[in-house]
C-alpha cells in the first residue's frame, strides 16, 4: 500500500485486495497516516481486486474518520466487481465514487 | 489441503482450512480454479468467491474460543447444472435470519449474509451439534 499526504488530502494507492485479513490493519494505517490539517481521503482502488464486508467496513469506518474532520472519503476507479459490491450493498450512495 | 477431485460430470473438491482469517483466500481461490477448469463463467466465478468468504468469515468470527481450534471444511460441488457450495463449521451457530436486511450506512458489520444472499440463488444454513453446514446454490449458466 502505498500513501501521499498532499495538502488537505491524504491520497492511498497500491491496494491489492481488501478483505477480512488485512482491513484493520488498512483502516488503522490510513488513520495513523493523516495528519493534524488532512480532512479528505482518495482511495484509488484500480488495482484493488477483491472486496469483501470486512473491506467495506474499513472504508466506512474510513469515512466516519473523514466526516468527523469536516472532509470526505472518495473512492476512485473501482472494478467492475468491487464497483457491484459497492452497489449492492448502497455503498455508492454514501460514498463519492469517481469512475475511470 | 485439496483432498479429492472427480473426472466425471458432477465433480467435487473438498478442502479443510484453518479457523484464520488469512486461511480463506487462499480456499477461495482453489474453489474459482476449480470451478474455472469445469468451464464456469466469470461472473459466476466473482459471486461465488463473494460468497465463499463471506460464510467463512462468518464462521471464523462465530468460532469463539471453543472453536477456533476446529478446522472449516468447505466442498465445492460442480455439475452440470448448478454450483453448489457446504462450508462446515463447528461453531455454536445462529439463526438464519427469515429476512436478511442490510444494516444501517453508518454501520461497520452485518452486511455478509445480505452478501451471500444476493449473488446466490439458494442459502440454506442447517444446525447440528457435529457442525453447521451452509448450504449455497447457484444455477450454471453458459460461460461469458
């Protein structure tokens, strides 16, 4: 996984999956990460295969950390697979999903 | 951990995991190989995966301390006509709720039976003292 801190945004990339074996450790990561100022943060998931609850959990565990500082939680390019994950669970409807 | 496969028409593959969280990937995967070489499709593929983890996520995180020792069997049955998948567990179980409802937005948990139930056709969780068995079915379709 890979993170850069860029102004008021907290970008995270190089996710390869997100599931229950590793979405604590993601989500408590991200959350170390941010810094006083960073209220926004970019999830790229284009290289994110494999979503399961657990990893749903995280991001919206990730987007309370967000709401709570005043910013947002956007979530950018998802697969086709993780992108019905997140429609079939209404996540898209909370979340601000940038499609590639 | 694969423990037999069948030639013919209806074959079945039958794998024993460790109560571990970082066990059920790698059944999930052996589960869509298997399941890819008998000719299923991708989207069949992706839900079933869904599924899979999904029950044995359920099952390792109902395991408490009594069960976490007791391993998870998962038989993944291929025919002609439909998929069928058991996951075997040795937890105290729960009670498979008439309706399955997803939680609130805002909640962290409780959206894997809405899961398994969406992209299966058929779930149907049986309770017994010498293990639960979930039972999951899903039609074949021609591969996309």
């Amino acid at each position: 996984m890979k993170m850069l801190s860029q102004d008021e945004t907290l970008r995270v990339s190089e996710v390869p999956e997100l599931g229950a074996a590793n979405s604590n450790d993601f989500r408590d990561q991200i959350r170390a990460a941010l810094t006083e100022r960073q209220k926004n943060i970019e999830i790229d998931l284009s290289q994110t295969t494999y979503v399961d609850s657990c990893g749903l959990g995280a991001l919206i565990a990730l987007h309370k950390t967000a709401c709570s500082r005043k910013g947002a939680l956007k979530l950018l390019k998802p697969l086709p697979s993780v992108q019905q994950i997140l429609e079939l669970t209404r996540m898209h409807r909370i979340f601000e999903i940038v499609k590639g | 951990m694969p423990e037999a496969a069948s030639p013919s028409r209806s074959a079945v593959l039958r794998l024993t995991l460790a109560c571990q969280f970082g066990e059920v990937r790698r059944a999930a995967r052996a589960v869509c190989e298997f399941l890819r070489e008998r000719g299923c499709g991708a989207e069949q593929l992706m839900d079933c995966q869904l599924a899979l983890v999904e029950a044995c996520n359920n099952a390792i995180n109902y395991a408490g301390k009594s069960a976490s020792g007791d391993p998870i069997v998962v038989e993944a049955n291929c025919g002609p006509e439909d998929i069928e998948l058991r996951i075997i567990d040795h937890t105290p179980g729960f009670e498979w709720p008439a309706q399955v409802k997803l939680p609130d937005s805002e909640t962290e948990h409780g959206r894997g039976l809405f899961l398994i139930q969406s992209v299966m056709d058929h779930a149907d969780y049986v309770r017994a003292p010498g293990g639960n068995t979930l039972v999951l079915r899903k039609k074949r379709r021609a591969t996309e």
